[in-house]
C-alpha cells in the first residue's frame, strides 16, 4: 500500500463523529455515480438514512480525505451480527476524483481491514456495466462471476499477520488523531 497522505488528500479511516462527512460525500455523487454504489437509484433521504446507520452496521469505512470533505469511500460490512468468515465490500468515488486510483487504494484499505478481522471470503458486487469496479476487484486478485446482470467479486484475503495488523493500527491511530482535531476546529468554528 502506498504512503496515507497523498500530494493532494489523505487516505484514513472514518470514526463515528465523522458520520455527516460520510452522508456528504454520498449525497455530492451523481446521479450516475450513485446507481453505480447502490445498484439502483437512490434518493436524498435514503441516502440519509444509510449513512445515519454507518456504525450500526460494524462498518469499517475508509475515505479519501480532501479539505476536510471525503471524496471517496470504501466500506467494509460485516454479513452477520459478529465478524465471521464472510464480509461485504463496497465504495463510491466523487466523479472529479474517478481514474486516479483513489478507489484501488481504498479497495486495499478494505481487503487488509478483512484479513485482520480473519474474513475469509469478501464479497463485492456490482451492475454489469460497472467495469470500473471490476477493473479494481482484479487488482485485488476477485474471482468474479456474473449472475442475474450483477457481476459478483470473491476475494480471499491472507491470513493475517503482525505486519498487517500493525500497520493498520499505526494507520487508525494517527487517523484517529487528525478526525479528533478536525472535530475540535469544527467545534471552535461553530461556537
């Protein structure tokens, strides 16, 4: 994986407070970028909601941060009420930001979160059409599949190791540290 901070943004997980940068960053996708992240169209509201329950989920969600605003997104959902064998991945990226390799850099975020939660089957899918999605899941070594004009990525993450675990704890800490911060000016800012 490449260094968190790019020359432009930064690459870090997203905490709980960060909830309202989440649902930003998803009501700012357009109309086609939206279809392509939810298979379908999606509304305003129920974009609200989705990005309400962002924790309540056992999301691990990961953002390219610019500015202080997320331009892109990866998420990893468990598929139960606990982390088990089996796991869901999915991401958007802003339109203005697509074809940089944002969204494989965020895709590797995910993968190695997976292997460090001993995930052994991750899950992708996404429309047909949506090759730029699947171009990323092949980067990633996915078996994909089509089924019912869905395509459907498997990946098999590596067991985890001290390596992936320490850097994804060094990566949380100091990502934990800038949203703290940011939180704090937005604070100062609002008083």
């Amino acid at each position: 994986m490449s260094e968190q901070t790019t020359s432009e943004g930064m690459y870090r997980r997203l905490w709980p407070s960060e909830t309202d940068k989440f649902r930003d960053h998803l009501l700012r996708l357009d109309k086609d970028s939206r279809r392509m992240r939810f298979a379908h169209a999606v509304a305003d509201a129920f974009i609200d909601d989705y990005a309400s329950r962002m924790t309540d989920y056992g999301s691990v969600v990961y953002g390219y941060v610019l500015d202080g605003k997320v331009r892109a997104a990866a998420e990893l959902r468990r598929l139960g009420d606990g982390w088990g064998e089996e796991a869901e991945a999915a991401f958007s990226v802003e339109r203005a930001f697509q074809d940089h390799g944002i969204g494989s850099e965020l895709m590797g975020r995910v993968v190695r979160a997976a292997r460090n939660r001993s995930i052994r089957r991750l899950y992708m899918s996404c429309l047909a059409e949506n090759s730029k999605m699947q171009a990323i899941a092949r980067k990633h070594e996915a078996d994909l599949r089509f089924e019912y004009g869905e395509v459907i990525g498997e990946i098999v993450p590596q067991t985890p190791d001290y390596f992936s675990i320490m850097a994804e704890a060094a990566e949380d800490r100091m990502g934990f540290m800038i949203a703290v911060l940011d939180l704090q000016s937005r604070l100062v800012r609002a008083a």
